[in-house]
C-alpha cells in the first residue's frame, strides 16, 4: 500500500539525472530543426535565403546538403540514444566515436561563433556578412550558426550525464600518475605542433595556410578557437598523468581537444580533396592533425577503460 510519506518523498537522484537527460536530450534535437528545415527546403528544390541559385543546383552541391542534412540527422539519433534507456545497451565503441566526433565539431563553433560575434561588435571592420557576393542571406548565417551553437552545448552536457550514469567510475576516480603511453605523446606532439600553427595563422602567418588569401575576422577568430581546442587537448592529457586528480577534469578539455582537431581535420581533406583547393603541404598539416587527434583520443580511450575497469570494463 502507497503511503502519505512514499507521495512526498523526494525524487531519487538517478531520477533527477534521468529527467534531465531526457530535458537536455530533447533540447538537442529541438536545435536541429532550423538547420534541417533549411536543408531539405534546398535539396526540394526551394530556394529560401539562397542568393546565388547555381551555388545549390550542381552535383556538389547537392552532394553537400545532403551529407550535412544526414550528419544532422545522426546529431538526433544520438541525443535519443542519450536520453533513453536503450542507449545505454548500445557497445561502447559505437556511441563513443561518434560522439567524439560530434562534440568536437560542434563545441569548436559554439566558442567560435559567439566570440567572433563579440569582436565583430567591438570592431570598426564591415562584417563579413554584409560582403555582397556571399551565396546565402545573412540571417542564414545566423540561423545556422546559432542552432550549432545550441546543439553542441546540449549534446555535450547529454552525453556528460549519459557518461556520468554509464561510466560512473570516470567520474569518482582520481589520476593514478602512470605515464603518458607512446600513442599520446606522440599525438599531443603533433596536436601541439599543429595547435601553434594554427595560432600562428591568427596571427597573420600565410605558410601553410594555402586555401585562404584574405583572413577575416571570423577566420582569425576560429583559428583561435582551434588552437585552444588543440592546448587544451595536450594540457589535458599531460594532466592526466599527474596523480591525485580528479579523473574528469582533465579528462573533459582533452576528450573536446581531441575530437575537435579530428573531426575538423577529417571535414578538411574531404573539402580540399572533392575541390582540389589545398595543396600538399596544406595536405600535410590536415593530416597531421587528423592523425593527432587519433593518437590522442585512443590514448585517452584507454586510460578511461583501465579507471572504468576498476570497478568493471568499460561496454
């Protein structure tokens, strides 16, 4: 028989976890709605907010929408995964990667975006989206950007609760002190070497740099972004071989770091080599970092599995 006492007793904890997975699940997808409807709009053939129509109406160009209309797509089944049970019956492997991936995608325009929004406002400089040869309307710009922006910090913090209920372990642990293993040095080495140059980019340095002649504002902005993404990264791991840490601190800027210089490297050689638009030391650097990015994140892979493993393996 329910008592008076079972009514008013507080939720569980683990409830108040789950409802807020379930919240902030469905806030990720709710922020995949403008991007979609503008993609499908354009693949049906409606023009809206497009300038230039031969920009959509090619073979790449079709090609493009729809590969980035799925990749959306993919942004939904993963926050469900987040949100439900079922998720969680899912092989590790098969969340983690792309997740991975996802996060450090996204997380890269949510700072980007709004700091360059904020320079531009403090800036003399015309914005680049007033530039009258732009193949979409300004507030195009604006409605994707901002539902990236909305979507990397929902799905972040879902899979960060999804994490915290799966793997609970990462998240009590502390560092142990054991060294960095062969597979992070070498990538937090090329993740930093990468990390300055892109720095360097910022800063007006044009070697290597061969796809763009004129750095605006925004561009100089995110070669910021990519190059705290890649310190973070390397801070992350190297701290994660001090002891006596907690575990998910570290842990946190690396996992972003890392996914971050893979997934946009990866996006990059896909884009250079469909529009043979880099040559090969731009080439070079991409994969460079793309490799970086790996070593890093199965690095980082296998020090959460032997904390996990602690108190059971990580699946």
């Amino acid at each position: 028989m329910t008592t008076t006492a079972d009514i008013t007793a507080p939720p569980e904890p683990r409830d108040r976890l789950r409802t807020a997975r379930i919240l902030v699940g469905y806030a990720a997808i709710l922020g995949t709605l403008p991007y979609l409807t503008l993609k499908f709009s354009w693949l049906l053939g409606n023009g809206i907010g497009v300038v230039d129509a031969g920009f959509m109406n090619t073979p790449a160009g079709y090609a493009l929408n729809a590969l980035t209309a799925g990749l959306d797509l993919l942004v939904i089944v993963l926050a469900l995964a987040l949100t439900h049970r079922w998720g969680r019956r899912i092989p590790a492997w098969l969340m983690l990667f792309p997740i991975w991936v996802g996060t450090g995608l996204l997380s890269t325009i949510a700072l980007a975006f709004p700091a360059s929004s904020l320079v531009e406002l403090f800036s003399a400089a015309p914005s680049p989206l007033d530039a009258p040869d732009l193949p979409m309307e300004p507030w195009v710009w604006v409605v994707v950007y901002l539902g990236f922006t909305w979507q990397g910090v929902t799905l972040l913090t879902a899979f960060a609760l999804y994490a915290r209920d799966r793997w609970a372990a990462v998240f009590t642990a502390r560092t142990d002190g054991a060294p960095i293993d062969a597979a992070g040095r070498v990538g937090a080495a090329l993740v930093a070497a990468v990390g300055a140059l892109h720095l360097a980019w910022a800063c007006g340095l044009d070697w290597g740099n061969t796809s763009v002649t004129d750095m605006t504002t925004p561009m100089r902005v995110l070669e910021v972004v990519y190059a705290v993404l890649a310190f973070a990264a390397v801070g992350g791991t190297a701290l994660l071989a001090r002891p006596g840490r907690r575990f998910w601190v570290p842990m946190v800027p690396a996992w972003i770091g890392a996914g971050a210089m893979f997934g946009w490297a990866g996006w990059g050689l896909l884009v250079s080599v469909a529009n043979a638009v880099d040559g090969p030391v731009g080439l070079l650097i991409l994969a460079a970092q793309l490799l970086g990015g790996v070593l890093v994140g199965l690095s980082l892979l296998r020090r959460a599995a032997v904390v996990q493993g602690n108190r059971g393996a990580v699946r």
